[in-house]
C-alpha cells in the first residue's frame, strides 16, 4: 500500500459533505413528522402521539427518551437521527449474524 492520492482526500471529503447532507435531509424529514405528530401542540410527544404516526421512534421510544420522562422533546431530534443510524446499523449486523447478535443480547 501506498501513500494515499489525492483522489483518496477527494472521496473522503465528498463522503463527508454526501453524508452530512442526508443527515441534514434526516432532521428536517424528523421536525417535519414531529410536528404532525404533536397533537396538542406542546413541543413534546408522548409515547402515545409516536405510537399513532412513528411506528419506527415507538419501537425504540426507551432508546429516545433520554430522560426518561415518558416524554420525547424536540431538542433530541439531533441525537435522536444518529441514534437511528446506530440502530439501523445493529439491525444490519444482526441480520447478516443472528447467532453473534443472540450471544449478545442484541436486537433488531
């Protein structure tokens, strides 16, 4: 292996620009269905409003309520789109070894 071109430095910089670009798509997509969801308009979603209209948040609303409160805020939305694709991630690696992810009580 060789010193890295500037090709290389070239791809990892449009990687980066590539994949903040879909987080920003990611955040805006999440306050778009946030809004919807907050039915009575108070900033918050109970585990009832996710429930209704993000099936994805509710399957994994102990994940998103940081602080446990029953509650899941607006100002999470930031972490909340990496903790997906963290989840996504598992989810991934889980389907290509079930048994790895078994013996580590992981879930999908």
């Amino acid at each position: 292996m060789g010193r890295p071109s500037a090709m290389d430095g070239k791809v990892r910089r449009e990687y980066r620009k590539c994949r903040s670009e879909m987080q920003t798509r990611m955040q805006e997509h999440f306050k778009g269905q946030f809004k919807q969801a907050d039915s009575d308009g108070n900033g918050t979603l109970s585990r009832a409003e996710i429930e209704q209209s993000m099936l994805m948040l509710a399957h994994n609303f102990d994940e998103i309520d940081t602080n446990e409160d029953g509650r899941y805020h607006s100002r999470n939305l930031r972490s909340t789109a990496k903790k997906m694709e963290e989840i996504a991630k598992r989810r991934d690696a889980c389907k290509a070894d079930p048994g790895k992810c078994l013996r580590k009580g992981l879930t999908t």
